[in-house]
C-alpha cells in the first residue's frame, strides 16, 4: 500500500478490525519510511450496480458521488460526519440487497431525500429542491408545507399556503 504522506510503497498494518460494514476491513498502517500512520478500507468486490439517467444513460453507482450530494446538503448544519457516512453505508447496502443490477437515479434520490427527512429538515430540503429542480418560490413552500406536523397546521393554513403559493405562480408569469 502506498503511503498517502511520501508516496513510499513500503508500509506495515499495524492493526486490523472489522469495518462498519459486513464485508469490510478496517487497517491501520504505519510507513516504513516517514512513520506517518492512515486508515485504509478493504470492501468485498461485488458486481456493480448500475444507475439509470432520467436522460437514459448507465453509469456505475458511485457512493462518493452520492456523499458528496448529501455533504453538500448538510453543509453547515449540526450533522456529524459518522451520520453521513452511516447514511451512504445504508443506502448502498439496500441498493446492493435488492439484487437489481440497474437501478433508476429516481429510485437512489428518493432513498437520499427519506434518509436526510428523518435526520434534517434544512439538509432535506436543500436536497429535494436541487433533485427534484424547484424553479420558484412556490416550489418551496409546497415542499415546507408537508414538513409541518398537521396537528400544528390552523384550520385554514391550506388555503393560505394555496393563496401565497397563486400569487408567487402569477408574478412568475409576469415575468416571462
């Protein structure tokens, strides 16, 4: 293994456990050379999963591409980086146990957004309005709409919301 630090090829492993995951090994190496100590994982390699485009195109599933999008979305917010990482284990892994080798991108984005709404309601709403493309304010405050507890809602908060949600539509149409 090459030491991220100096590039030297020779390191030893000076501890080894099982990851977090099932199939997964977690090691601690020292270098030979610089003495500088990382981490490195060992993953069972399985057959990839591959996502379908909404435009139709393949590409293998890519757990750093789906990190990346939930970082992005939990971005300043209180939200430990184990979460995260616990989160993209858990969607993977029901990715891969659905024994689906093509998969929709619909299908791994939903999962994303059920996964942030159990844990923040900033972070999923900064998902879903990316995924599923508000274009204007109405599109938010549907979606915020369905965040508030209904026993919370006054009797004509609907129609309320319903009424905001005309007028932004209408100044919209103006626009254009």
């Amino acid at each position: 293994m090459k030491c991220p630090y100096c590039t030297n090829l020779n390191t030893r492993v000076v501890d080894s456990r099982p990851g977090k995951i099932e199939y997964e090994v977690r090691r601690r190496r020292e270098c030979q050379i610089c003495s500088q100590r990382f981490t490195t994982f060992e993953r069972v390699e399985r057959a990839p999963v591959i996502i379908i485009k909404k435009d139709g195109r393949r590409e293998e599933f890519d757990r750093e591409k789906v990190l990346r999008g939930i970082q992005k979305a939990c971005e300043k917010r209180a939200i430990s980086v184990n979460l995260i990482e616990d989160m993209v284990e858990l969607i993977e892994q029901e990715l891969r146990e659905s024994n689906d080798r093509e998969i929709s991108s619909t299908v791994v984005g939903e999962k994303i957004i059920l996964a942030l709404k159990k844990i923040d309601d900033v972070a999923y709403v900064r998902f879903a309005s990316v995924y599923r493309e508000f274009t204007d304010v109405a599109d938010f405050i549907r979606e915020l709409k369905e965040l508030l507890p209904q026993e919370c809602r006054p009797v004509e908060f609907d129609h309320l919301v319903e009424q905001v949600v005309d007028k932004v539509t209408d100044k919209a149409d103006d626009r254009s």
